[in-house]
C-alpha cells in the first residue's frame, strides 16, 4: 500500500473545514437545546438556526423566509421537483428536465411519471453535455409547471447556461429549478441573477458536514411539503432542526464565499494542467464535458481500450482516490447514463475517470498523477483484448 494520499475525489465529498468544526462544537455539548423548545437553552439553539439562515440568505441574495434546510442535496432536490409537482397537480402534470441530471433528479423524475402520471421531457445535450436554451423554449406547453436543470454536471463538470433559461422560464411564468450542489463554492449563486425558483444545494460538497442541505424557494413558490409532522421550516419540512451542522453549513458557505475568487483561479490552474499532461501523455486519451465552460476543479476522460474500475483500483493502491462519475452510481455495471447522453459510445463510456481537486491539492499532488496515470492505462492496455 502507498505510503502517500492524494485525494482527487472531492466532487464526491470534502473533508471539513477546521474553522467549520470550531464553529459547530458548542453545539454538540454547550448550546445542545431543541430549537423548538421556548426556554433559554431552545432559545439559543433558535438564534443559531436563524442567524445560519440569515448568512446563507445574504450570500444567496434571497431572504431568510426562503431558506429551508434539509439533510443533503437529494432531499432538496426531492423537495423541489415533488412539492411542486403536488402543488400544482390542478394546472398541469409536465416536466421539463434534461439525461444528464443526478440521480435525485432523474429517479425523481421516474417515480412522477410511472406512480402520479407526470409526463416528463428529456432535453437533448450536445457533445459537451450543454442544454440548449432555444429546446427548453419550444418544450413548454400550456400543462408545464417546471423546469428544472442543473447548474453544472457532477460527472464531466460541464456548466449549463442556467440564467439564460431562467429568463425563458421567467418570460413564460414556468417554475424553475436548478440542483447546483456541485455549483457550491465554485460559481456565483445568486438566486436573482441565476432567475431560479428553487435551487439545491449540499454541504459536503464545499467543506461542511455530510448530512445537511439547502433548498432555496422563491417568496410565492406554491410547494406542497414531502415530509410532515412538525412546523419546522415554515411547515415546509418537518423534524428537529440539525442545529450543530446547520451552523456549520453557513460557516462552510461563508469561507466558501470569501475565498472563492482566489481558490478558483488556483483549481483551474491546477485543472488545466492536469487536463493537457493527460491528453499530451496518454494516446487515446479524450476529455469529457466542455473544454472551458466546466467547474474549475474538474477534469474527466475517458480511455480507449480499459476499464474504468481497473484505473481507479490501480490509482487507489498507488495512494490516489478518484471516481468514474457519481459516487452515487458507484458500483453499477451499466455505463454512465450522463456520458451516454453525450452520445459517447457505451463500450468506451465504461473506461471514464473523474479527477476532481480541492484545497488541500496541490501542483505537487498533480505532477505525482501525471507521471504515473501514464503507466497505468499502459499497463492494463498490455492486457486489454479490446484495446488495439
């Protein structure tokens, strides 16, 4: 086993931030109150969930009343598509979305179709994985209530031209929705200029804890709660507030803001050469999503001729952690549906590789991967009989 550990893994999670545990610990033992609870301890716990409100309201441009915290992503975007799509069941059942969402989109969309008859419409996308505009447009029919696409891929990073269709969406009085949980700490998130309704976000994504998300919601967003008992979060989803790690989150979304401008030019740095050694290095070697407008930490290709897995278990024993695609789609044995969408062939589809940088990397960590991913499709192309 390599003694080194280069972790290039960070689209699937990041480790927590140090200033975002310190400002969660006096949660766990000192400030440990129910926020719903109206004695002293409760009131505390209370004051806490409010002001993380106010801080994420403030960097999101939107008012406190329109933050709802969540557990993750996958609830928020849930949340979304579901409360919508329930509340507005009277005036239409059609949804516009796009192959290439997550999972917590795409099977979201699956069960309103086959168990509440919602008629869904997949957008097609280019090469790169880019939606275009002018196809959100002629999609809207007069029983369309939502839309909703991501702000950038989680699988080849590719960034959608989200504000765009929000003007569309906008200029047609169609809700719209953006799952931007790889958005988070990379790109501007401001509700107003984005011209969303709804936007998810995750705080694992940019060093807050696993376990707590974001759901943005418009002021008059009709939305039908998925979740119920309590009055929590304007009766919109019910349970204890998670209050240690709703601090936490606002801390974590807070630094994100601060240093984005200057941890952004880093990443793309980085990206950049990572990408060129690859493809300059690797015969075969081709980049998936958009050469530029991509997240700034996200490089992905795929390799003629091996196997995806045998890459990662190959990197992982040489002290490198990294991914095919979606964490959440690990494990299975059909080829990305993202990558498919992008009219990549299936067999070459299986051999991708998602390499995906965060704070703690460095060019160090970079050159290390360079010299020796080379090696490694070299060697499992000697023994590939589809490689030739």
């Amino acid at each position: 086993m390599a003694s080194r550990f280069i972790y290039l893994d960070h689209a699937a999670t990041t480790p927590v931030d140090p200033r975002v545990v310190e400002a969660m610990l006096p949660y766990f033992e000192e400030k440990f109150g129910n926020p719903s609870s109206i004695h002293r301890a409760g009131g505390e716990a209370r004051a806490a969930v409010e002001k993380a409100r106010q801080t994420v309201a403030e960097l999101l441009g939107a008012k406190p009343s329109e933050i709802i915290f969540t557990s993750c992503g996958t609830e928020s975007d849930n949340l979304a598509l579901r409360g919508v799509a329930f509340a507005l069941k009277g005036r239409g059942n059609h949804i516009i979305t796009t192959p290439i969402e997550h999972h917590a989109i795409g099977h979201t969309c699956e069960q309103l179709a086959k168990e509440f008859g919602m008629e869904i419409t997949y957008l097609p996308v280019d090469s790169f994985g880019l939606v275009d505009p002018d196809d959100v447009a002629r999609a809207i029919t007069e029983r369309t209530v939502l839309i909703s696409i991501m702000y950038a891929n989680n699988e080849v990073g590719t960034i959608e031209p989200i504000a765009e269709i929000g003007k569309i969406a906008r200029e047609k009085g169609i809700l719209f929705h953006t799952d931007a949980v790889q958005a988070g700490g990379h790109l501007p998130l401001n509700v107003d200029k984005l011209h969303v309704d709804l936007l998810s976000l995750s705080g694992h994504k940019f060093y807050a804890p696993k376990g707590v998300g974001i759901l943005y919601v418009r002021e008059g967003t009709p939305l039908l709660p998925i979740q119920t008992g309590g009055g929590q979060e304007r009766h919109l989803r019910a349970g204890t507030e998670n209050v240690p790690y709703i601090v936490g989150l606002a801390k974590a979304l807070q630094l994100a803001y601060e240093e984005m401008e200057s941890e952004v030019a880093r990443l793309r740095s980085l990206r950049d050469r990572l990408i060129q050694g690859v493809l300059e290095r690797i015969p075969d070697a081709q980049l998936t999503g958009h050469p530029t407008q991509r997240l700034p930490n996200n490089a992905s290709f795929v390799f003629k001729g091996i196997d995806g897995e045998a890459i990662l278990m190959q990197l992982d024993l040489a002290g490198v952690a990294a991914s095919t695609g979606s964490a959440c789609s690990s494990g299975e044995s059909t080829p990305s549906h993202v990558l498919l969408a992008m009219g990549i062939d299936p067999l070459l589809a299986r051999s991708s590789l998602r390499l995906t940088l965060g704070r703690r990397n460095t060019s160090e960590d970079v050159e290390f991967v360079l010299a020796i991913l080379p090696q490694i499709v070299e060697k499992l192309r000697a023994i590939s009989p589809a490689y030739t």
